[in-house]
C-alpha cells in the first residue's frame, strides 16, 4: 500500500485545452479545418505537441517480480478525442500521463472479451485509479492498460468526481 498522492493539474492546462475543443470546433466547416471536421482537427492539434513515453513504472507495483512498466502510445489522443464525454480537462490530463501512469492505484484485472473476428494478443486489463486535483477540486483519473505479451499499453482515461460527504 502506498500513500495517496494527488496528482496536480496546472489550471494553463485545462485552459489551453479547452482553448484547442474551441479552436477546433471554430475551424469546422472551414477550408482550414481538417477533412473528417471537428474530431480530426482537434486529433491533428493535440498530436503537434503529445509525446509517447514507454516504460513508465507504476510506483511500488511489481508483477512476477518485475516493476510493473506502462507504454503511453500516440493512439491514447484518438481515444481521448473520440470519447462521447470529451471535455478540456480530459485534454489537460494527457500534459501529466507519466505522472498519473506512476501514481496510480491498481485497483483490480478484467478478462479480454474480443468483440469482432480479429485475433488480438491482449491477455487482459488491468485497471487503475490514482486521484489528481484539477481546477480546484480532486477526482480520480481511472484509466485501463491492455496487457499483452511482453508490454502494457495505456488506453484511455475517465475523470470521475470525488464526492464524499458524512453521514448524518
């Protein structure tokens, strides 16, 4: 068990993402805007300044006795993009995903269920929950990673709002 740490959030940062979603959607329907509109020229953005980092560990997390290790890819953009819930501060975590992969809590596996014909190598997920404070308030950033043989990869995120209140 380690201790909680709360990953922070730089308040620029949720304020240039939504700066990017209103850029985007600005520029759909224009000659500038990319083909495919609003989520693609938003894509194309974010891709400009996102760098992939591979090896990320897990702090204190260790399986068949190796540290736990995380690959962030570039696909993690499309997924974020492509959420039905996109909001800025979805975009502002991607600033911090090294920090979030390392302080994240793992929380529990699920089995891979292959949803088409095509044969994938994932063997499962496994998913995480470290907390992370953005524009003044904390919530958890859950997010999964596709195990498959010999690396992990990131996949995507959800912010979720941490509200405790005391019984009365």
């Amino acid at each position: 068990q380690k201790s909680a740490v709360i990953v922070r959030v730089d308040g620029d940062s949720v304020r240039t993402a939504q700066n990017s979603i209103d850029g985007a959607r600005g520029l759909e329907g224009t000659p500038v805007g990319e083909a495919g509109g609003f989520k693609a020229t938003l894509k194309k953005k974010l891709q400009e300044s996102f760098r992939p980092v591979q090896g990320v560990e897990v702090e204190g997390l260790f399986y068949e006795g190796t540290p736990y290790r995380v690959n962030i890819n570039k696909k993690v953009i499309g997924k974020v993009v492509n959420d039905k819930n996109l909001t800025a501060e979805k975009i502002a975590l991607l600033d911090v995903l090294p920090d979030v992969v390392r302080n994240g809590e793992y929380v529990g596996s699920g089995e891979y269920v292959a949803h088409s014909t095509r044969q994938k190598e994932t063997l499962r997920f496994d998913y995480f929950e470290p907390r992370v404070h953005l524009g003044g308030q904390d919530f958890f950033a859950r997010f999964d990673v596709e195990v498959l043989p010999g690396q992990n990869n990131y996949r995507t995120h959800e912010i979720i709002k941490i509200d405790l209140t005391r019984p009365e």
